[in-house]
C-alpha cells in the first residue's frame, strides 16, 4: 500500500477543502476553452476540481494513485453528474490509456517527491496531444526537503518545464486566505 493510500485510509486528508481551487474557478470564468476539451487532473483527489472542469464544459478525468481517493471521488459526485470520469493510476509510471487536450496541475507536483520532477515534467508531455496545453497551480513555498508539500519557484518551474513547453503566460491567481501570494499559475503549450 502506498504512503498516500495509508492516509486516506487513516482519515489525513488535511489537504483537501472541500472545494475547487479558487484560481481554478477565476480561469474557468475568464479562458475561452473548446466545449468538449478533454482534460487529466492528475493527483485529483476527491475530484473537487474536476467537477469543477465538467461543470464548465470540459470531458474530465481525475487520476490519483491512492483507490480510496478516487473511491471517494466518485461517492462524492452526485449521480447523474455527467463529464467526469475518475480512474486509479500512477501518472509517473503508467502507459497514458488516453490522450489528453489540457492537464490541470494542482498540488500533484508538490507532493511527489523533488527528484521525480524531472519524470513529472516528461509524464505531462506523455499524456497530453500534440498542441496540448498544461494548465499549473504551483505552490510557491519555499524549496525544501521536508514535505509533502515540497516548495518549489518560480525559476525552477520555468527552468524544469521549458524544454517541453513554451510558456504562454503566468499570473498569480485567487487563492485561499491562507495560500495568498504563495501560488503562481502557468498557462503551458507542449513544443511541437
Ligand atoms: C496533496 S494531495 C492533493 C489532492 C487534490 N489535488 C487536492 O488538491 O485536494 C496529492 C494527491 O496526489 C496523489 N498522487 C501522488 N502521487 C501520485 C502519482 N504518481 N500519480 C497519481 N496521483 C498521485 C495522492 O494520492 C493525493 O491524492
């Protein structure tokens, strides 16, 4: 059983709020996006931000490597909710089952371990299609070894990513009142 798994089953989920990231929704309200666009939310968790995704129009899938997570996923979106899908996967090491137009990164990146980044970075080129487009949420804390949450900045992440990806823009978004300032958000194209 993996770390993440022993958490969710002894009920230490301390990250999840029980609600979309709050950057998630203004991008939603602002970005015109291809009704239809399939998106990966990989480490989704409870599936907050995919349905989040499915509401606005997308064809979303959450991933997440803990059963229980993607267990409680699915109990917690009603039935009849249409447009997502959760699935259990490892989204360092599997083989992509699909490919994707977007993948949505929030607190996924933070939680794998540093070393792992640079496979993280090649995953997200392996699941996305050609003119697919990554859209991050990185945690800026500090970089440290003493996580999960790893910190991360923003040089690393421009550095880590722009051998794959050409970066459109980044912004700070709305956060929660105790992430203020400590997030950036990327809008990413994969090179052709
Ligand atoms: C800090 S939690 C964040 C969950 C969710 N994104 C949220 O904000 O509530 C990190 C999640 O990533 C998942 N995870 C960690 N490594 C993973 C991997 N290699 N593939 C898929 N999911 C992974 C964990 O099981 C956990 O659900």
């Amino acid at each position: 059983m993996n770390n993440w798994e022993k958490m969710y089953r002894n009920g230490d989920t301390h990250w999840d709020k029980g609600e979309p990231s709050p950057g998630l929704l203004e991008w939603l309200g602002n970005a015109s996006f291809v009704e239809g666009s399939s998106i990966l939310v990989p480490g989704c968790g409870f599936g907050h931000d995919v349905r989040a995704l499915a509401r606005a129009g997308f064809k979303a899938v959450g991933l997440d490597v803990a059963p229980s997570a993607v267990f409680g996923a699915r109990e917690q979106t009603p039935a009849g909710f249409s447009g997502v899908e959760f699935r259990e996967g490892d989204f360092l090491k599997d083989e992509p089952f699909d490919g994707f137009d977007y993948i949505f990164e929030h607190t996924c990146f933070c939680a794998i371990d540093p070393s792992e980044r640079d496979v993280y970075a090649a995953s997200v080129a392996q699941w996305l299609n050609p003119d697919g487009f990554l859209l991050a949420i990185h945690y800026m804390l500090p970089p440290d070894e003493d996580g999960p949450p790893f910190g991360t900045n923003r040089e690393e992440i421009v550095r880590r990513f722009s051998r794959r990806f050409d970066l459109i823009t980044d912004w700070e978004p709305s956060s929660w009142e105790h992430r203020q300032g400590q997030e950036q958000m990327f809008l990413w194209s994969k090179k052709v």
